[in-house]
C-alpha cells in the first residue's frame, strides 16, 4: 500500500486535473468503476437492475423539462378550506 504524500497537492494542480476529467468524462468513468467494484464485492451485480424515481427528485433535477414532470404550475401548494366547514 503506497503512503499518502508528505504535503497535499498544490491547488492548481488539483483544479487542473479537476476540470479536466470533468470535461472529457474520466471522472465519471472513474465512479462507475468504483461503485461496480462495490456492488461486486457485495455480492450484486455490477450494474443496478432496477430503479426508483420519487418525484420530488424529478421536480427538484436540474435540466429536466418543466413540462414532462408532471408539476402543475395551478395547483395550491396548501389545501383549501371547504365552504361551510
């Protein structure tokens, strides 16, 4: 097992490598990887079968179409008194 560096790395360099694997995608190859070594160990298969979506995480995801979320911009936030009651 290697031991850590005596001194962090300098700032740059990690905004470097930071903004470079975020623009070509190692980053995201990198987490795929480790999280298929995860479920492995585990006993799961490497790739999820199944996934749950609420949809709070929907209404709340960034760069999906407000229109295909099913939130309707007219309905009251709180619910209304009934009349007579």
């Amino acid at each position: 097992m290697r031991l850590p560096p005596p001194r962090p790395a300098p700032v740059g360099a990690v905004k470097y490598y930071f903004y470079k694997w975020s623009d070509d995608g190692t980053d995201q190859t990198i987490h795929d990887l480790l999280r298929w070594q995860v479920r492995e160990s585990r006993g799961r298969k490497a790739d999820p079968s199944l996934v749950v979506l609420d949809t709070q995480s929907l209404h709340a995801a960034v760069g999906v179409p407000a229109d295909t979320t099913g939130k309707n911009a007219a309905k009251s936030p709180r619910p209304q008194a009934r009349p007579g009651s």
